[in-house]
C-alpha cells in the first residue's frame, strides 16, 4: 500500500464520519462501524478478516476499560447521592470568598472530575453552580465555565478516566508519570480556560434567556447528614494515589510482600475497586443509606454507561483496522519520512477525529490507537506526553455533534450562538493551550 493511497484512504473515512454523523445524523457507533468495514475492503483486507479485526479491537478495549467505567461510575453515583460533592463545594467557597467563587469552583471541578466521567462531574457540580452564582450575585457564566473546564481537563488528561488509560495502555506510558504531569500540565490550562476565560467571557456573553433549571436548584437544599469535607476528598483521591504508589514501588519498596502489595493495590482495577467499596461505607450505609438502597443506586448508574462502552470500543475497533489492513504502517513510514513531531501529529489525529464523532472518549481512543504504533516504532516522544497531547485534542471545538455541548446549552440556558461563543471556544483553548505546554515540556521531559 502507498503512503499516498493510505493518506487519501484515511482522510476520507474521516470525512466520511464527519457526514454520516453531522449531515445525515447517523449515530457515531453505527458510522464508526461502517467506515471501519469500508476501509478495511478497500484496503484489501480479506471480507473474511475485517469484521474479526473490528471484534479483536473493540474486545481489547473494552476488556481493559469496561471495569474501569462501571466502577468509576458507581464512585460518581455514591459521591451525588451522598451529597458529598455539596460538602466539598459548599466548604471550598466558604474558605475561598465570595469574589473568588470562579476559582472554587475550578478546584472543586478538579477535584471531583477526577473519578466521574464530565457529564456525570457536570451534573453533579452544576447545581452547586446555580447556587454560589446566586448568594454570591456572580453571573453564572463566572463560575460555571471554570467548573466546566476543570471537569474538561481533568476528563481528556488525568488518569483513572477510561480514555486517557485507553491511551497509556497505548504508548505504554507510566501511569503514575502521567498522572503527575497531568497535574503540572493540566493545572494552568484548567486556570487560562476556566477562571481567566470565564471572566472574559461571562463580561461579554450576557444571558438574557429565563432559565428555569436555576430558579428550580437554587430552592433545593442538599442533603442534611452530608460527609464530611475529609472523608469525601479521601475517598475521591485514594484510587489516584494507590496508582501513584503501585508505578512508584520501585523507588518505595524493596522486593517482596509489601511491593506485590503494592503493585497489586496499584492497579487501575483493583485501585478503583477499593475507592468503590470504601464509598458504600462511608458515603452510604454510614449516612444511613440501606444497603438495597446502595444496590439501587450502583444498578441505576450503569445503565447510561452502554453508549459509552458502545463509542469506547468502536474506536478501539477502527483504530484496530487500521492496524491491520495496513494504513497505520503507511503512515507511519508518512510521518517518520516528513519528520513530523510526534507530538504534532498526534494531538492533530485527536482533533480530527474529535470533529467527526463527537465524543472527545472516542477521538482519544482512535487517535492513540493510530500512534501507538507508530511511537513504538519511531520513538522521538515520552509516552506520557504523547498520552496528555492526545487527549488535549480529543477536546478540540467542542462541536456541535458532542452530547456536552447541548448540556452545556441546556443547563445554562444559552443560544446555540452563546454556546459556540464559550463553551466551544473554551474546549478549543484547552486543546491549544495542551499542545504548547506539552511542546515546551518535551524539552525537559524524555
């Protein structure tokens, strides 16, 4: 196959998905399966193979990260139902002011975006949101973009969330690495799209559109016997940081017991099973939630989680095929012979799937898929900046075929104009500010 061809062949199944998705609504699962079989026959693969290649791609994803949603989502579900996301923003604000609340309200995004998948963080967060904007007289553009963008941030870079394991597994990145130059690289892209735009933006994009939504949680009060501040953070963290240990055991344990212990605790799996299990307790029975009404409330959270596992592994499965029908050795011999940095190509991959499905999960798992390879086999990047420049594309533009940008319009009470003049704007800040950041850091990290 020439480079030529695999180019040509590539860039039009990506258009392809755009128009199946944007111009004749196709749902993104059904057009990322039928471009996945199409480019597979055209690329010469055997009919027999190509649906095989789709199953083998789709299956490894999901083995590794159906786990990872279910519990991730039950730790979402126990930390709303709690009313322990209450308890951390209601403590931040009070500590942070008044005239700071934009600020909270990032770190509170920070905070609780890091086990939650963003629609869950932002359905969560926002009534919190309604509430601050109101007592504090702050327009809520003010402090719901920083909330929006913390949970944006944290969702497309930090690890346990599904697409950014998707894309450590990928490059064979170091989780705990890639979870501290998250944090260094995340935090200031959280700050320049979240507070600095937000004040930007909510001076010049006024609402004017009644909102019912608001009116409606600024009457609700949260629950009465909330966790405490301490117990929530620590149950929200604790998969973080047994991850950070079980990566770091070769610097804090000598072979033995206590390093398989701590390589075990370590494990994405296992780290998540633990957070979860802890949150039955004590962000449910200890507040006096029956245990069928604990049961009730992990059954109910699942059940959204089928789109996502559908989207997850149909990039899995079209990254897949183009690994076997050979386009992604083609472009790899393209990239190593334009001498393209890696970092370049990669976040661009992400950004231009992200504009044909929709789903920032999906143009991460795709495009780490495509690179994958191509890092092993050319190196030239740290896996873990590979894995933090993907998933700043894999937010670019916020388009209008993503299910967060009519949340986001929905819950704010925003045109489709307002929206594109914030919300996708902001996404696209996150995208261009990840790419420099991580440029700059690839002089100092190797």
């Amino acid at each position: 196959m020439t480079t030529t061809f695999a180019l040509c062949l590539l860039v039009g199944a990506i258009l392809a998905i755009v128009g199946l998705i944007s111009r004749l609504k196709l749902n993104p699962f059904i057009a990322l399966l039928t471009i996945s079989i199409l480019v597979a026959l055209i690329a010469g693969m055997p009919p027999g193979k190509v649906v095989a290649s789709f199953e083998a791609g789709a299956g490894h994803v999901l083995g590794h990260v159906g786990t990872v949603i279910a519990l991730g989502t039950m730790l979402g579900k126990m930390l709303t139902e709690s009313g322990g996301a209450d308890r951390i923003a209601h403590t931040i604000a009070q500590r942070a002011g008044p005239g700071r609340v934009d600020w909270a309200m990032m770190v509170i995004g920070l905070l609780v975006g890091l086990p939650v998948f963003f629609e869950i963080g932002f359905v969560l967060l926002i009534p919190i949101a309604f509430v601050l904007a109101a007592r504090t007289n702050t327009p809520l553009l003010r402090v719901a973009l920083p909330m929006g963008a913390a949970l944006s941030v944290t969702h497309a870079l930090i690890p346990p969330h599904p697409a950014a394991l998707l894309a450590v597994s990928a490059y064979h990145a170091d989780i705990g690495r890639t979870i501290l130059l998250g944090i260094v690289i995340g935090t200031p892209i959280a700050i320049l799209a979240g507070p600095v735009f937000g004040r930007f933006a909510a001076a010049r994009v006024p609402l004017t559109e009644h909102n019912p939504l608001a009116e409606q949680f600024v009457r609700s009060e949260p629950p009465e016997n909330m966790p405490g501040f301490a117990i929530t953070v620590a149950t929200i963290l604790l998969p973080v940081v047994l991850m950070l240990m079980g990566s770091s055991v070769d610097h804090i344990a000598a072979p033995g017991r206590l390093r398989t212990a701590l390589e075990f605790l370590g494990n994405t799996d296992i780290a998540l099973l633990v957070a979860t299990l802890l949150s039955f307790w004590l962000l449910g029975t200890a507040r006096g939630f029956s245990r069928e009404t604990v049961l009730k409330f992990t059954n109910e959270s699942l059940a959204p989680t089928a789109l996502i596992m559908l989207l997850v592994g149909a990039g899995g499965g079209f990254g897949r095929v183009l690994v076997d029908s050979g386009v992604s050795k083609a472009i790899t011999d393209a990239a190593l012979g334009i001498h393209m940095p890696l970092l370049v190509l990669g976040w661009l991959l992400a950004v231009i799937v992200r504009v044909a499905a929709g789903s920032a999960t999906v143009a991460m798992a795709t495009a780490s898929s495509i690179m994958g390879p191509i890092l092993l086999h050319g190196g030239g990047a740290a896996p873990e900046l590979m894995v933090l420049v993907t998933g700043a594309g894999s937010v670019a533009f916020g388009p209008l075929n993503d299910a967060g940008f009519w949340q986001i319009k929905e819950y704010l009470g925003l045109t489709v104009t307002q929206t594109v003049k914030t919300w996708s704007v902001l996404e696209t800040l996150i995208a261009m500010f990840g790419l420099v950041f991580c440029l700059l850091a690839s002089l100092v990290v190797h």
